[in-house]
C-alpha cells in the first residue's frame, strides 16, 4: 500500500476514536459529576483531524482536484477555530454556553466554504438539453428539499433554554446554520447524482454528504439531553465529522492513486442518462407529506403550494425526458442507416431502399483495387481519408439521382433509378483521375459489379451485382462486369460445391498424389510436389480447376490446406525415416488465402514437430500474385522460412513477375512455368525467357525447377541450358504415394 494511503487509513482509524471517545465520556458522566467541557476536546479533535485529513487529500490529487480539497481543508480550519472558541467560552464558565458570535460565523463560514468548494468544481461541457434537464433536475430536488427543511424548522423549536430570553443573535445564527448546512448537503447530493463530480471521486462527495443532517440531530437531541448538563449537543454531533472527512479522504486518494497507476477502478452498473437523486427527493417529500396530512388531518397551504411546484417541475422534467428521448431514438435511426466514417447511407439502409423499390432500376456494387495492401502502406488514418475521397467520387459522378451507399470496407453501392445501360463502365471511368488525399494525388481503380431489372427483379438486384462483381474480379481489376443468368447458375454451382466439399473433409474423400521432382541428366528422384485430389463417394472425381477456387471463395481452403500439411508432412516423415538423406523432399501448395492466415506458420511448424520432420524436407509453394504486395501475406513467408522450410515461388514468370519479389520475398526455389519449356527447341528469342531464368536463379543461388516437360527433346535442351531440376508428365505422372515408394526402393536395389 502507498505511503499517502497508509497514512490516510491511520487517519481514518484516529478520526474514529473521537466518536467513539464522546460515547464513553458521556456515558461515564451521566451520573452527574462530569464537566460541562467534557466533549468538547472530542468535537475540536474531530474538526481538526477533518482540517488535515483535506490536506492529506489535496497533497495526493492535482488540478482542480487538489484546489478542492484545499478549499475543504480552508473550511475546516475555520470550523476547527470556531470549536476552540466555543470549548473555551463552556470551559470558563464551568457550564454549557450557547454560541459566542465569533463560534457562530466560525460555523457558517466553515459550511458556506464546503458549498464554494462544490459550487466551483468544474463539469465538462453539455448541450442545452442536458443544461436544462440537469436545471430541472436541480430545481426538483431544491423544491423538495427546501420543503422538507421548512417543515422541520417550522416543528421543532430551537434547541435554546426558553427559561432566560436570547438575544437574537442567537436564535438568527442557529437557523442560518441549519439553512447553509442543509443547502451544503443539497450540492453535496446534486453534484455526486446528478452534474457529476468532475475531477473529484464521487464517493468521497457521499461521505461528506451526512454532514448536513447534523444540525437537525441537534436540534432534535437537544430536549433529550437536557437533563445532563455536560453534554452539549454541538459537541456531540461535531465528533463524527472528522470520520466524514477521513474517509472521503482516503476515497480520493486511492482513487488517485489506482489512477496514477492506470488500475482500472472497478466498474458500477449505472442507468444511462438518468439521475435517481431527484426521484429520491420526490419520494422523501412526497412521504413526508403524506406522513403529514395523516398527522394533521389537512395539508398545510405552504406544504400544499410547494407540492403544486414540486408537481408542476416533475411534469416539465417528464416531458423534457420525452423529447430527448425522441431526439436519441431519431440519432440512433440514423446511426443505424450511415456510415460514420463516409456519411453515406450503409447496407442496410441500402438493401432496405431496393426492398420497398418497385419502379425499374440499375445497381452497381464497386470494390476499390488493392485497398488493403493500401491501406498497410498509408495508415489507417489515410486509408480513412482515402475511403471519404472515393465516396465523394462516386457520389459526385451520378448525381442527387443516384442513391449511393458504403457497403462494406472499401465496397461501395450505388442505385440509379431506370435502365442505366452504362453504369459500371462510368464507374470505371470516374478513378482514372486521381484521388486528392491528405494533399497527395492517390491513382485508385475500381472494379464494378452491375445488375438492372424490373418489378420483382428490383429487391434481388444487389445479390446480383455482387455477383458480377465477384466475376469481374475473377477476371482481374480496374473493369466491370454486367449481371448473367450464367452467373447465377454458376453461384448455385459454387454453392454446392461448396456443401459438398465440406461434407468430403469430412468423409475423407480426398487424398494425395505426387508428382516428382527429378534431377538431370540421371532422373534421380529429388522431391515431389503434393497434389490434392478429390473424389466423391456418389459420383465422379472432381478436377482441383473446379474445387480450390470455390475452396478459396468459401475459406474452406484453411482446412483443406491444414488436410493437405498434416498428410503430406506424414508421407515425407515416413520417407525421411525410411531414406534417410536420400529422402525426397516435399513441396506443398500454399494459397493466397492461407498466406493471410496468421495460425499457418505454428500449424507448419506444431505438424512438423509432431512428426520429428526436418524442415528441409519440406517446401512451400506459393504464386507471385499472392506476395506481390507485399503486406501479412509476405510477413507470413518470412515466418515460414524462419522454420527452415524452403520457399517456392510457382509458375513463375505468369505472374506479377518482378525481380525485387526474389530480393524482398526469402525464396528458396523458382519454379518455371510450363510455357516457356513448351518453346524450347525453338529460335534463341523463344528460349531468350527460360535462359534467362536458369541464369538469375544460379546468380541468387536459387534452385530452378523446370515444369512441365514432356518431351525427352525438352529434357535435353533444359540441361543444356543449365537446369538441374525438372518435372514434367515425361518423368511421371502424379500418383499415390505407394508409386514414390516403389521407385525409392528400386533406386535403394540399383545402389
């Protein structure tokens, strides 16, 4: 515990000994012998342990904070040189005395400095409706109190001998001292429930809050006590101030100190909004005015006056309540419909127009090209910025016509009422100027997705567009793409496709076939490459050209690729025990989608552990497209080649095909794509691509791969051209593993 909030518990634990101490000595001098002043040296404790435990308090908080509390320890002071002044004047004079006129101001001005502290502690700024719905609330809770208060002074008499006359002084005094605690316990409340506390801890503002039903405890223990002439009752209700103050102490320094040391504090349930502090007040009055009516039989007209105000600001509050209830539900509705970063209207709101739309329309869905690897590069903030400038884009291009709307992440909607015959090809159009972001000129393409039709077509128009727009991107970027019926039929295809693939993973109705990967001249077996294939139990084998790219589409692709790892990872740990050093090594294809997985490098790297597999028994495959970009795709190959596994770049030269790729991507092998071995043979411009290959892989000291050789003419020809690894349907075709282990065992039988 921190030194400050040990030493305001000790203070909590010594403020507590003045109530209890006051309890014993009245006790003890109720037989008659004890002295008029023997509480009092409890009372002036008390008040003095209240003056530093706001010391203690200010010394731990800052700002507005520590001006409060210093406010608080001012106010206490003064309370503390008023109850040294009245001790003083009862010890003298050998009995109890009523308050001297210095004691009197001491203890109005010590109240009214606690009001100060309260009325000055800063609120953060509101609207006019919550200033008027908190001014209601003040003016409720005023009422209420001012009617409660006004009730007991004008019931019980002044706690004064009316034996010997007062001066007026006195009695003048006694009521403003009941008048300013009450209306200090009333900020009290009102600033805990209902403005806030602002900087100070609200809990602390409840401690302090009981002080004002001191005076009238005085005043009602006042004919109770009277037969004793030691005990005063002044002194009797000051002794648990200093444990009010000690406690509200602590609460705010160890709310500053968890703050100081970012502890998150713990968290109370709270109705949004809504302060039941003035509900409370209107429940205590409306009590007390029952509870008075029945005494009395009637209600006095004061009590009855302040009750029709009391009515009249409830009535008010209620329908203020009403109105910004109204106000917030039209906020959500629209929170609910807009995008908060654009303004434009969102999907469901979109969706929503098409549903209730029945005259003839056309609607466009458009994806902005290379947004995420945009996004990486520039920042959030200025993809933010990025996204507000395409949407003022596109909303500028068609007009206060078309309804336009942000779908999802970077997809955007647009709905133009007829027949739009030229909709995506002005789409397409609209971004080849540059967009203005942040003062830079940002060139970003569009590719579109569009669908028109009639009557009932209209609510089915955006499935549709998403559609082509799923279609254009197939095709590539920066196009557009108009709705077929052959699209729909082929997303239906897609669709059970999909269920069917779901339902082989877990049939087990795929498997693996290898191809292998030879050394020339001899044709030594180096590795072999994984294929995936399928065949269903009801019907005939699905080609891979069908199913990955609905197994990409789906993300069913994760768990088939996670398939394909553990069972070729167990094929080539059984090779590798069985081998040795001349055990194949194992290529395996990695999608794109995989590559954006952030699990894949521990699944690799827990399957290769669980098997005892060297990782340079396995190599990954992966296509340039997929790492051009660069972004969590190449953070992603760089995590797997920190395993040790090797890094195949596939078909390479197809591609996207950049020489930085091959510095900025930690490749291991290229491999070459068939249709530059299908031109050898040729003129020197037609092998002029594959030569030129086998050269930079030897420079980078990468392994070359040769694929799709056919011929014994092309396998020739590759190792005159320096190749010294090849694959191809000449050496073999992709068969089950068993094929593999026969031609290990025989190559074993040669040696």
């Amino acid at each position: 515990m921190p030194r400050t909030q040990r030493s305001a518990a000790r203070l909590v634990l010594l403020a507590s000994l003045w109530p209890v101490l006051s309890v014993v000595l009245a006790l003890a001098g109720l037989d008659g012998d004890g002295p008029a002043w023997v509480l009092w040296p409890s009372a002036v404790g008390a008040s003095g342990t209240a003056a530093y435990a706001s010391l203690i308090a200010a010394r731990a908080s800052a700002g507005s904070a520590r001006l409060f509390w210093n406010r608080l320890a001012v106010a206490a002071a003064v309370l503390t040189a008023g109850t040294v002044s009245h001790a003083t004047k009862t010890a003298l004079a050998g009995h109890l005395t009523p308050m001297n006129l210095f004691s009197a101001v001491c203890y109005v001005g010590s109240v009214a400095g606690v009001a100060y502290a309260m009325v000055r502690l800063p609120h953060p700024p509101r609207t006019w409706r919550a200033n008027l719905a908190i001014c209601l609330d003040i003016a409720t809770v005023g009422v209420a109190s001012m009617l409660v208060v006004s009730h007991f002074l004008w019931t019980y008499t002044l706690p004064v001998p009316t034996t010997v006359p007062q001066p007026l002084g006195l009695v003048t005094g006694s009521v403003l001292i009941m008048l300013v605690t009450a209306i200090t316990a009333v900020l009290a409340v009102i600033r805990i429930g209902i403005t806030g506390a602002g900087p100070v801890h609200g809990p602390a503002l409840w401690f302090l809050a009981p002080a004002g039903l001191l005076p009238p405890v005085s005043w009602l223990l006042a004919p109770v006590v009277r037969g004793w002439p030691h005990l005063s009752t002044t002194a009797i209700v000051l002794a648990p101030i200093g444990l009010m103050f000690a406690l509200a102490a602590h609460s705010q320094i160890r709310s500053a100190e968890q703050s100081a040391r970012r502890v998150p504090a713990r968290t109370v349930r709270r109705w949004r909004r809504i302060s039941v502090v003035p509900y409370a007040a209107v429940a205590v009055t409306v009590g007390m005015l029952t509870f008075v009516t029945l005494h009395l039989g009637f209600l006095p007209p004061g009590l009855a006056g302040g009750s029709v105000v009391l009515i009249t600001l409830v009535v008010i509050r209620q329908i203020a309540a009403l109105s910004d209830n109204t106000v917030l539900m039209d906020r959500l509705e629209e929170q609910a419909n807009h995008d908060d970063l654009t303004g434009l209207p969102n999907r469901r709101m979109f969706a929503a127009g098409l549903q209730e739309r029945t005259e003839p329309a056309t609607v466009a869905v458009a994806d902005l090209d290379g947004f995420g690897t945009l996004n990486d590069r520039l920042g959030d903030e200025r993809g933010d910025a990025l996204l507000r400038a395409a949407a003022g884009r596109i909303a500028a291009t068609f007009g206060p016509d078309a309804f336009v709307a942000r779908l999802l992440g970077d997809e955007f909607g647009v709905l133009v009422p007829g027949d739009a015959e030229h909709l995506g090809e002005q789409l397409v159009r609209a971004f080849r100027q540059p967009l203005r972001v942040d003062g830079h000129d940002l060139l970003v393409t569009v590719t579109a997705g569009v669908a028109g039709g009639r009557d009932e077509q209209v609510p089915d128009l955006l499935r549709r567009a998403e559609l082509a727009l799923k279609a254009a991107k197939r095709a590539g970027a920066n196009r557009y793409q108009e709705h077929t019926a052959e699209l729909d039929s082929t997303a239906q295809h897609d669709a059970d496709l999909a269920a069917a693939l779901r339902r082989g993973l877990d049939a087990g109705e795929f498997h693996l076939a290898y191809q292998p990967i030879v050394e020339l001249p001899g044709g030594r077996i180096t590795g072999v490459e994984a294929l995936v294939r399928w065949s269903p139990a009801d019907g005939p084998a699905v080609s891979p050209a069908e199913f990955i790219p609905v197994a990409e589409q789906t993300g069913l692709i994760l768990d088939l690729g996670l398939w394909v790892i553990e069972t070729a990872c167990a094929d080539a740990a059984r090779w590798q025990r069985e081998h040795g050093p001349h055990a194949p090594r194992v290529n395996i294809n990695v999608s794109a989608r995989q590559l954006l997985d952030p699990d894949l490098p521990d699944q690799v790297a827990s399957t290769m552990a669980r098997y005892r597999l060297d990782p340079d028994k396995i190599t990954l495959e992966i296509t340039e497209t997929a790492v051009f970009g660069g972004g969590a795709a190449l953070s992603t190959v760089k995590e797997l080649r920190e395993l040790g596994v090797g890094v195949a770049l596939d078909d390479f030269g197809t591609g996207q095909s950049s020489l930085t790729l091959l510095r900025t991507c930690p490749v291991t092998t290229l491999k070459v794509d068939k249709s530059f071995i299908d031109e050898l043979n040729g003129t020197a411009e037609q092998e002029a691509i594959a030569t030129s290959l086998s050269t930079i892989a030897a420079t980078l000291g990468l392994r070359a791969v040769a694929e799709g050789v056919e011929t014994y003419e092309q396998a020739v020809r590759l190792e005159a051209l320096g190749y010294r690894y090849a694959q191809g349907y000449y050496f073999a075709k992709p068969g089950p593993a068993a094929l593999i282990d026969a031609a290990l065992e025989q190559v074993k039988v040669q040696q």
